[in-house]
C-alpha cells in the first residue's frame, strides 16, 4: 500500500510541474485585469508597468532603459531580456517605468521580478526526446525547471488491470540518476 501512494505521490507531483501555466485569479481579481503574478514576493514593492507589452498580437517589445528593440517571437523576447537581466550586476530593475528603486538582495529575484513585466517565463526546458520532439514546459522560477527535468529522467513502468471491466492503472516511477 506504501509503494502505491509512494507512486500516487510521485505522479501528482509530476502533474502538478507539468500543469503549471496560466497565471491563477487572485482573490476578487476579474478575468479582464492583468496580473503581475507574485513578482515582488521575496524583498516588497510594487510596479505599476504593464505585465506584458505587446506591440501588436505577435510583437514583443522590450521596455529596459534605452532599449527600443521589438521581437516578432517569444523565444528571441525571452533571450534579449535574460541578456539585459544577466548584464545587470547591481541587481536593480531597469525596466521602464518600474517604480521599484532598490535593488534585490540576489539575482534570481531580479529574474523573477522581471517576470511580472513581461510576462514570460525565463527558465526554459531545453529537453529533446528521441523523436526530436522538444519540450515545450517553461517556468518563472529556476528550482521548477530543475524538478521538472527530472522527469525527462524518469522511467515509467505502466500496470493496467486485466480484468476487462476495470480500467484502473497503476504507475510505478523510477527516477534515473
């Protein structure tokens, strides 16, 4: 009984990383207002900058101080920004029109904080399956990406019932090191 809701444990927890996407309603939150997700949780503050700035439906542009650059994809918007985030060492938010002034006490809050401007998640899985098929999972925090790509890892033995009524399946997961 142990070993199976070991695996029923494992399972959700694989659900849950590869479930995570849309951002979630806060509390009396309309389905018309953007959300700038918890962007300012470890150190305070706010920002009143859009989440997002499109350009149009399939233009990115970047808002960071004295760039003007628009991006007709997501994935080139994702690099330009890691580059400008990544070039900043004094850890402050450059973003334009960004009402926070002091800066993050580590960089990875920086990387989180910018998150809330754009909208896009900056950590990437790079995995490729053997059919050449790419994954398409992205997160807003580096600790998430790195459970998620255990799951690349992951062997999967898959018990079906062979009562024919019964459509119950058991998952055993076997984590590869």
């Amino acid at each position: 009984m142990l070993k199976k809701f070991n695996a029923i444990v494992i399972l959700f927890f694989i659900l849950k990383n590869y479930s995570e996407g849309a951002p979630k309603k806060r509390k009396g939150e309309t389905s018309g207002q953007q959300t700038q997700g918890n962007a300012n949780y470890f150190e305070g503050g706010s920002s009143s900058s859009p989440a997002l700035t499109l350009v149009s439906p399939t233009n990115f542009s970047c808002q960071w101080d004295g760039c003007e650059q628009v991006f007709d994809n997501e994935e080139t918007f994702v690099e330009h920004v890691k580059a400008h985030v990544n070039m900043e060492k004094d850890n402050k938010c450059h973003w334009r029109d960004c009402e926070r002034e002091e800066p993050f006490q580590r960089s990875d809050h920086l990387k989180q904080h910018i998150v809330g401007h754009t909208g896009v998640k900056l950590y990437v899985c790079e995995y490729v399956n053997e059919n050449g098929v790419r994954c398409d999972k992205s997160y807003t925090q580096s600790h998430n990406l790195k459970k998620h790509k255990q799951t690349h890892a992951a062997e999967r033995i898959i018990y079906k019932c062979a009562y024919p009524p019964c459509t119950k399946v058991d998952i055993h997961i076997f984590f590869v090191k």
